[in-house]
C-alpha cells in the first residue's frame, strides 16, 4: 500500500505527525499475527464443517462433468440480505457432451420492494411473486400449452444473501423442503430470522399459480461458488468482499460420508466427493479464541459497541465495505477532537455523523498522487461542505491508507485459510467478487498477502467473477436438481 507521503512532501506539523504516527502504527499487522490469524481460521473452519446429520450451513455441489444436459430453460433468483433488491435472470442451456455450453442468458431484471413490501414475510413474498410474474411475462419464458404439467415448468433455482439452516431437505420436485434461515443481522430490515424460507416460496408460487418449480435454495456464496466451478474445474473457493464478507470452498468427503449426507440432504449430492460449505467467515471473531488473534484497536471497539449487532461478526467490521468508511470517520472526528484537521469555523455537522463517510471515498482518495490532493479537497468540500488545507488532505490520505491496508492483509489472510483448508491436491482457483476489489490498491496487497500465507504458491490463481454470478449459480443447481434436464453418462 503506497505511504500517505510517499509522494509528496508533508507539511504536517509535529504534533499532526506524532498523533498520525501513533494511530497508523496501530493498524499494522505483523505477519506473525496474520499466522497465528490464518491457524485459527483453518481450525474453526475444520470445527464448523457440516457432518453427516447436517448442519446450520447450507450445503450444495456444483454441477459436475458427469451430466449432460438437455435443452432447457432455468430461472436464478437472488434475494438480498436486506430484502431492498431482488434480481432475477434465466440461462438456457444447450446440449452437451464434455462440454459445458450456455446458449443464451437473459438480461438481469432487479426490483426494488417498496417499504410497504417488508412490513412483513408474507407482504414480501408477495412482493416476490409479482417480480417473478413480471419477468415471466417480460421474457416470455412459458408455453401455456404446457401450464399445469409440473415436470414440464421451468425450475428456479434461489440465492439468498443470509445463513440458511436445513432439515430433511429435499428438492421440491420429491417432496416438502425445509430451509430456514439460520441467522439475520440485527443490521437487515426484514427479518427473516427462523423462517422456512422454503415453504414459504412454495405456498406462494401455488397460491399465485405461478408457472414455475422451485428446484433449490442456497446461500448466495454458495451460488456464486457453483458458477465459477461450472466455467472452471479448479475453482475450490468463492468469496464477496462486498457491503458484507463471505465465502464457500469445496470439501473432500470420504464416499461414504458422501452418501449418508446424500441420503439427508439433497443438495448435498457430490458425484465427486465433494460438498461446498458456507463458511460466514464475517463471524469469524465471535468466539474468544478467535478474537484473540484479530487486531482490534480501540476504534474497533467503538465502533463493535455502537453497532446494533455488538460482539458479533467482528472479522467483518474489520474488512467490509458497510464499517470502513465508518472506521475512517472514527479516525477523522478523533483528529478533530485534538483540534488537528480543519479549520476551527468550518461546519463539521456532515462528517460527524455516524456511516456518512463511505468507504466508496477511499478508493479515490488513495488513488490520488498529486502534489496538493486535489481530489481529496475536492471530495470533501462537495461531499461535506469542508475547505481543506494540504495538512488536512495528507492526514485523511493517509488514515484511508492504513485502514485499507490492515483490511487488505486481513482479506488476504482469510483466503489462505480457506485455500489451504480446501487442500487442492493440485492447481487451485480462488474465484473473487465484491465492490472493495474495484480498488487496485485493495486488490493488489490482498493478493501479495495471501501468496505470502500460502508460501508462494503461484499454483493458486484467482478469478474476478462478473456480476450477478450467484444467478448463474441459483440456475445451475436447479438445473442439478431437475431430473429432466440432466442424464447420466
């Protein structure tokens, strides 16, 4: 990560450049302390692994090389954490014979529900069955010559942005299936906390005689995991550095554990041997074991108490896009409190207010390397109506660096576990997606990071997954789950 001065000459007094000093020597993180980080990961994640009477992961497999699919048409829906944005999409698949082959995919329809919609489950399901309606419609995905043939209807596959829970689940196509959501954070808006999410989109498709079968449900980790398995064979993890943090990498079973999680869990069949596991690493923290080894500052703690969540999912305050900008604007208001940044008239009103500084403003403020950080001024004068002197400028530059560096590392580290977790017997693809890695500065020390962690294991690549993945995904495992869109070799 580039120094806040390293390219220009700092004109911080010596009671600025003491204050500053202190703070980002704060937020260094050794590489013995990302070791003993990426130890403990790798041990909770063989703790919190899904055994052969289930668990409160969800569990799936990606589409394997042994099926060949017919012509046909699949839906992928993704419901978001929140319940503000649901997006819907549909792949055709072609036949194949080796070669896996989409022909067309749709353009992705997103909706917005109204406040009225997430008063409650059922106004939202609702909402739900009128965004599946509209885009049926739209596309003119179904022949109604074919409406009421249930084998006949196409299967949407859903991915949704939260923990998800399952009891004897099966596809819906066998019989009732279970999937409840394991955990909401007191930051979403709808709470879907322990609701059967299934059946509650299954007695809203009958109830609306919507013309289509819900074939799976997954995390939408877990979703994305599966699409960039389906275009690369070596993938083994997937992971969303986005408003949250999470990621899902492929497990080993022994056949016969194989078999007896098949027998429970329908969407944990592995051709392979293999299972993909949810991981909620943003949890990662909760227990004392684990926070022990995370580099919790001061603001860190401020920031955990004041959060409607407090002592939970601490790793993803560290590293997620929703906490730091916030973590940022702790460090500015701390600077301002020692009469250090601005000038003592200048209306503060905008930046004393809790998340106002957006972590999207650091990417730009990093990436600025002009002698007077232009765009920093002028960031902060249309964003907060504060005129800043050079000084200012040069302390914000570099409180975003430091933040995003101990982010970064942080990142890099999680992903070491998951890889060496995964334990590839060969080469390895780590499939990444999320709006922090827009930052080239981000993405750049992630990566050194995680090589580092591994021993330079170049053999592992990494992969930018394109938007809207997890529809892919959602798609391809209904498609699994359908048996008329798949025959065995």
């Amino acid at each position: 990560m580039v120094s806040a001065n390293s390219c220009r000459h700092s004109v911080l007094g010596d009671i600025q450049q003491k204050l500053l000093g202190q703070v980002t020597s704060t937020f260094l993180v050794s590489d013995e302390q990302l070791e003993r980080m990426v130890h403990q990961m790798v041990e909770d994640l063989r703790a919190e692994e899904p055994k052969s009477n289930g668990s409160e992961y969800t569990t799936a497999t990606p589409i394997s090389a042994g099926h060949r699919m017919t012509h046909g048409t699949a839906l992928g829906m993704a419901i978001d954490a929140s319940g503000k944005r649901i997006r819907i999409s549909s792949t055709s698949f072609a036949n194949f014979d080796g070669d896996k082959q989409i022909s067309e995919s749709s353009a992705t329809l997103v909706f917005i529900p109204p406040a009225r919609a997430r008063e409650s489950t059922t106004s939202f399901f609702e909402f739900v069955a009128f965004c599946i309606r509209e885009f049926i419609h739209i596309h003119g995905l179904v022949d109604n010559s074919n409406v009421g043939s249930g084998d006949m209807l196409p299967p949407l596959g859903v991915s949704i942005g939260l923990p998800i829970s399952t009891q004897n689940y099966q596809s819906l196509i066998q019989g009732p299936l279970s999937c409840t959501v394991a955990e909401v954070s007191k930051e979403d808006s709808l709470d879907l906390g322990d609701r059967d999410v299934a059946r509650h989109l299954h007695d809203t498709v009958l109830r609306n005689h919507l013309p289509i079968r819900i074939a799976s449900i997954t995390n939408n980790v877990v979703s994305s995991l599966i699409a960039a398995q389906f275009n690369n064979s070596t993938t083994r993890v997937a992971a969303s550095f986005n408003h949250g943090i999470n990621a899902a990498y492929l497990k080993r079973c022994p056949d016969s554990q194989t078999k007896r999680m098949a027998d429970t869990d329908q969407s944990q069949r592995a051709d392979d041997g293999y299972v993909a596991v949810n991981t909620e690493i943003g949890r990662f923290g909760s227990a004392p074991a684990s926070l022990a080894v995370l580099p919790m500052t001061m603001w860190d703690n401020r920031i955990d108490r004041e959060s409607r969540n407090p002592g939970t999912r601490r790793f993803e305050k560290l590293v997620a896009d929703q906490y730091l900008g916030e973590i940022v604007r702790n460090l500015i208001t701390d600077f301002m409190d020692e009469h250090l940044l601005f000038a003592a008239n200048c209306d503060v009103s905008k930046i004393n207010e809790s998340y106002s500084f957006h972590t999207a403003y650091m990417a730009p403020i990093m990436e600025d390397i002009s002698a007077d950080l232009a765009s920093v001024g002028d960031l902060f004068a249309t964003e907060f109506g504060i005129a800043t002197e050079l000084a200012d400028r040069q302390i914000i530059r570099a409180l975003c660096d430091c933040v995003a560096a101990r982010a970064s590392k942080l990142s890099g580290a999680a992903l070491a576990a998951l890889v060496s977790r995964t334990k590839p017997a060969s080469s390895c693809t780590v499939a990444l997606s999320g709006v922090l890695l827009n930052s080239k500065l981000i993405y750049r020390t992630t990566m050194d990071t995680m090589y580092k962690q591994l021993r330079n294991a170049r053999d592992t690549k990494v992969h930018i997954q394109p938007r809207h993945s997890d529809l892919l995904g959602a798609a391809l495992n209904a498609v699994r789950l359908s048996p008329e869109f798949q025959r065995r070799k």
